[in-house]
C-alpha cells in the first residue's frame, strides 16, 4: 500500500486529500516512510520543506492559491510538481 505524507493545515482540502488518497488504495500518514508528499504552499517553510523532500528522493505535489504565482513557481523551483488548488484533485488521482 501507498503511504503519502499530508501537511496541509486547511481542514477542507485536508478532507479532500485523505478521501482521494483512500479512494485510490493508499494510506495518508503524517509519519514515515511515505512515497508520495502533498504540501500546503502558503506556509513559512514550505519552499525549504520541498527542497528536503525532493532531496531524498519523494516525489512532491504542492498546491497553493492561484493568485499566489510566485508560490507556485518557487515550489516548482525546489523541485515539486505545484498546481493551483482547483488542480489538486486531478493531479493527485494522476499520481496514485
């Protein structure tokens, strides 16, 4: 079974999130090991947080506000795959 890591603090899309994961057969988890990471742009640290992700190897899917472009391409900077959050549900179906 597939572990993701989610850190997300928005209870909506943290809901959103968990339900896609388990509808797709993997577990959502806050510990590891995982093989997939959703990150929350928006938050201190996010950026750095992608970069060490990355680093070891997890593939990364961050999403953020779509008026926030410059979050978005940073995360893709460091190494994520980032989309908008009307984006989020497909890419993650796309990558489970």
């Amino acid at each position: 079974m597939k572990r993701v890591l989610v850190e997300c603090r928005d209870l909506f899309f943290r809901g959103k999130i968990q339900e896609i994961i388990h509808s797709r057969g993997a577990e959502p988890v806050r510990e590891e090991p995982y093989q997939l990471a959703v990150v929350e742009l928006g938050r201190a640290g996010a950026e750095e947080r992608i970069r060490v992700l990355v680093k070891r190897g997890i593939p990364v899917l961050a999403f953020g506000t779509h008026v926030d472009a410059a979050a978005l391409r940073a995360a893709r900077d460091a190494g994520a795959h980032a989309v908008p959050n009307s984006q989020l549900e497909t890419e993650l179906r796309a990558l489970l």
